[in-house]
C-alpha cells in the first residue's frame, strides 16, 4: 500500500462541470495542456526518452539505493518541464493532482535523493517534509509518475482522481484515449472479479464486481459530456461518477458509474443503467 497505508481522501459532491465550481485542472489532458505542449504532441515519453545510465532494478523488498529507470526519466522531465507538460506526460493522473503534487520540485528532488524502500506493490522515499511513492506496476510501463504528499502525510487519492478514472474508461470507448496506451491490460480500470469483495451498499455479503463480469457494456458509445462530470461519496470506500454518454443511435443517457477505492486508487465496478 502507498506510503504504508492508503489515505483516501473525502469524496465530496461536485454539481455541474468542475469548472464551474472553481476546483482548477480537473478537465482532461487535452484541454488543460494547451498551456503548454498539446498532449496530442507530446509523443510517447517511453520511445523517446534515452534511459539514463544509472538504472539499476529496484529490489522486490527493502532498501533502494537510487531510484528505477522508470522514476529516473520523470525527474529528468519534472526538472525541465512546465506543470502542463507534465501534465501531459502523467495522464494516468488527474491533471489537478499533477498541478498541486508537482507544484514544488525541490522537495520532491530532495526526497528522492535518499535511499528509498521497496514493498512488493510500492517503491517510497521519505524524507521530513515529503513523501513520494510509485506502484511498482508502473514501473513496467517504462514511465512511473509518483504520488506526492507533503508535512509527513500519506499518499491520498481523492474525487478527481475518481473522476479521471471514469475519464479514462470512457475516452477508451469512444476511440480517443488520453494515450495511445492507455489499454486495460497495461493499465487496468475496471475492478477485478476475484476476490469478490464488492459490496456498496453494505449488505455484508460481497460479489465480484458486476463490470468485471461485462466488460463491455458500454461498447458502441460515441461520445461523453466531459465537462458534466460529476461525482458523490456512496459509503465507506465507494463513490458514484455521473456523466451523460450518447450512443450509436444518438441517444444520451446519463450514466452512473460506482468505484472503489483500493491500494492503487480507484477501480469502476459497476455502471447503471
């Protein structure tokens, strides 16, 4: 679990486009990119950043004497990069998260200059003032963008985060992915089936995430109302996304999306009707 403990922060109620309710950089990557590098012209960190020198694998479990291959590309980028470009560059993120995690790079820097500890799930450097941790997944990406928490706190994955998953799943179906990889089997979104640990509405008795079972519900949509995304808590780990999605035959139908929180930030479970 990320920094030893996943900290998920409050979901709360966002009415209307985020936009509208003053909460910055929580619209999709083309959009907020534009600032800087299009994140349609920012090609693949993976084909074209050279690995530098010093890429030793990082250890199962234990001390990290330097960080991954992976992690050393991004600080090369975060060094030389505009908080819109690295937005780009961490599109598995939300580009609010990307805007307010990456703000301060000399903290981050400082950290990651310190032997750092290896879980099987997670890679973290600590240092008084910060904490950055990577999932080891991404590290077999080639391209890792950590999570960043300040004043010794956790890592939190909070609504936007919860937001920009739904984003994510549903600009893969409509044929306009955030990144050409961004593929459920590089980068998964939906909650697995095993274990059956899917309960939002608390009646105790867990089933495998309905989703899991019907990966494919949603297949003929043609397009989403990205800027009427909006999201609630549900109970416990659980948050409902809703957003109007047309389909083939032109009609929109609002769509309610359920997620989990977990280990690795938000899965989607079930989405009605």
């Amino acid at each position: 679990m990320l920094a030893g403990g996943l900290a998920i922060a409050g979901a709360f109620v966002l009415a209307g486009c985020d936009s509208a309710v003053g909460i910055p950089n929580d619209e999709p990557v083309e959009a907020t990119a534009s600032i800087g590098t299009p994140a349609t012209a920012v090609p693949s960190t993976q084909a074209t950043t050279t690995p530098p020198t010093t890429s030793a694998a990082a250890p199962s479990v234990g001390a990290v004497a330097e960080p991954p291959a992976a992690v050393q590309r991004w600080i090369t980028d975060l060094k030389a990069s505009t908080v819109a470009q690295m937005q780009a560059k961490c599109w598995t993120i939300a580009p609010r998260n990307v805007a307010e995690m990456y703000a301060d790079d000399q903290p981050i820097l400082a950290a990651l200059a310190l032997p750092g500890t290896a879980t099987p799930d997670t890679i973290t450097w600590k240092s008084r003032s910060t904490t950055v941790a990577v999932d080891r997944a991404a590290l077999d990406t080639g391209y890792a963008c950590p999570r960043v928490a300040t004043a010794g706190g956790d890592i939190e994955y909070n609504d936007a985060d919860a937001r920009h998953t739904v984003r994510r799943y549903l600009a893969r179906f409509v044929g306009t992915p955030l990144d050409a990889t961004d593929k459920e089997g590089t980068y998964p979104l939906v909650c697995k089936a095993s274990p059956a640990t899917w309960d939002p509405s608390g009646t105790g008795k867990a089933i495998a995430a309905p989703l899991a079972d019907n990966p494919g519900k949603l297949t003929g949509a043609t397009k989403f109302a990205d800027q009427e995304i909006h999201s609630e808590p549900l109970r416990g780990d659980y948050l409902t996304v809703d957003v109007p999605v047309t389909s083939s035959a032109g009609a929109t139908k609002t769509r309610t999306f359920t997620l989990a929180a977990g280990a690795q930030g938000y899965c989607i479970g079930d989405v009605s009707p």
